[in-house]
C-alpha cells in the first residue's frame, strides 16, 4: 500500500445544514483521521469562504450541506433559491486554485437552479420535476434503511485499503447520475427501480412513503465516483445518511482517502 505522507495536517473545511443530521456523530468520523484537521462551518456562512480567498488556508472542502432550498416556503415547498453571486463567482475560482472537494450524500440536492453545480458534482437529486441537461426528469427518490453490499473499484487511490466488499445500511438515491462523464468507484446492490424507493415529492408534501402515480425510471448503482474539475479533483460519495456509515470503519476509509486524494496527499 501507497505510504500516506502525515508531514503536515491537512487543513479541511466542512460546509454542513439544509438537512437535519446527527452533528456531533458526523463530527467524531473525522476524528480518528490522523493528520486531517476539521472546520465545520454552517451554510448560508460556508458559502461565503468558497472562493481562493476564504479557502487559502484550507487544502480540501467537504460538503454536507443542502443550501439553495426553502423547506419552510407557504407554498409548494421547497422553493428553490438561487446561489449568491459571490458563491456563483467563487467557487469556478475555486477550482482553478486546485483545491480538493468531497461531496457527500444529500449534497446531491444542493443548489438546483445552478447547473454548473450539478456538473461539478456529477449529478442531481430533485425535490420537484425539472429539466437535467435539457430533459424532462421526474422528482427523486429515497429509500431509508437499506442494508446494502458495497463494491468498491479496485486499484484508484480512493478505495485502497477497503476490501472487495462490505455491508453497509444507508439510505440510497434513485436520482439523475451523470454516470457516463466520472471514474466510477462505488456500486450497490440495492435495487435502483421505482417499486424500491419513494417520491421526494410526495414526502415534502406529507406523504413520506408514496410512489402513487410516480413513475421513476430506473436508475444506475453508481455510488461512488470521482472527477476532474478545472484544475481540481471531486469525490462524491451517496452513502453518509448516519450513524451506520459515520461509525462505519470502512466508510471512514473511503472518506478520509477522498478527502486525501482531492487534496494530493495520496499518490495516484
């Protein structure tokens, strides 16, 4: 195995908010990474350390947020925000810097009326129907609990360490993934079809477990890529609901190797 260089801490910032979480749980899965220092630092605050300047001293940011959604809007919630301009400027910027970006789980979600975002992360999750990449798509799904067996993809610096596969009980997506334009790295066998999973939709609006007249295509098993962006590298990883994949000795590995990788701390 590769030697993990620990000469100096790595210095991370963790956006978080927009879906509730188990925050001191989230905050003890980094604690046993040797080397890795944490930030975690609210949205709407996070978005504005999202550029060269608020990130210098930062070599990777880890979202766990959900920003540009209002759960609490009187009508057809949730009402999509718009990024700030200083988010819609910084970020781009961002990326021409280097700097590393782990996405995880509902960070899918984030941000839906900013395309740019979607490409960056390699897809989208949709509380509503929309247009992704110019077609119409359904609202997505969600399934809570679901104990799944994980295959990573041997031989990228993400998955070293891991074994040829492992349980894990989480809440998988059947969601818009652009599978074709990433380096796959993670794959299920949960069942990605309609009969498996629940309208997004229908549970914003009080039926947390519908798919009546709900028609999802099916969906790919693609849990787990990785990506160029700019001049930085992306992880983004579906699983990360709770405390099944926070206390996870196996998922640690994937997100302190994808906080590494991103970050250049591993080599390829």
């Amino acid at each position: 195995m590769p030697t993990i260089d620990y000469r100096s801490e790595l210095q991370c910032l963790v956006a978080v908010r927009g879906h509730p979480f188990d925050r001191n749980g989230f905050a003890a899965m980094f604690e046993g990474m040797e080397g890795i220092a944490v930030t975690m630092v609210d949205q709407p605050a996070a978005a504005l350390l999202m550029n060269p300047e608020g990130m210098r001293d930062f070599d990777a940011l880890v979202l766990y947020d959900m920003p540009g959604l209002d759960f609490d809007a009187p009508d057809h919630p949730p009402a999509y925000v718009d990024p700030p301009k200083a988010l819609v400027e910084g970020l781009p910027a961002l990326l021409e810097e280097g700097k590393g970006i782990v996405a995880l789980h509902h960070a899918l979600a984030g941000w839906p009326t900013w395309d740019f975002y979607a490409e960056l992360l390699g897809g989208r999750f949709l509380y509503h129907p929309g247009k992704v990449r110019g077609r119409e798509a359904l609202d997505s799904g969600y399934a809570h609990e679901v104990t799944q067996r994980l295959t990573p993809v041997q031989g990228h610096p993400v998955t070293q360490g891991l074994p040829e596969s492992f349980t894990l009980t989480d809440e998988p997506y059947l969601a818009e993934i652009f599978a074709d334009d990433v380096t796959p790295l993670l794959h299920s066998d949960a069942v990605f079809t309609r009969d498996h999973f629940f309208s997004a939709q229908h549970a914003v609006r009080g039926e947390m477990y519908s798919r009546e007249g709900w028609d999802h295509a099916p969906g790919t098993n693609l849990v787990g890529w990785a990506r160029e962006a700019g001049r930085s590298r992306l992880v983004y990883l579906q699983p990360g609901d709770g405390a099944g994949a926070y206390e996870d000795p196996h998922y640690r590995r994937l997100v302190e190797n994808a906080i590494r990788w991103t970050a250049r701390r591993l080599p390829d």
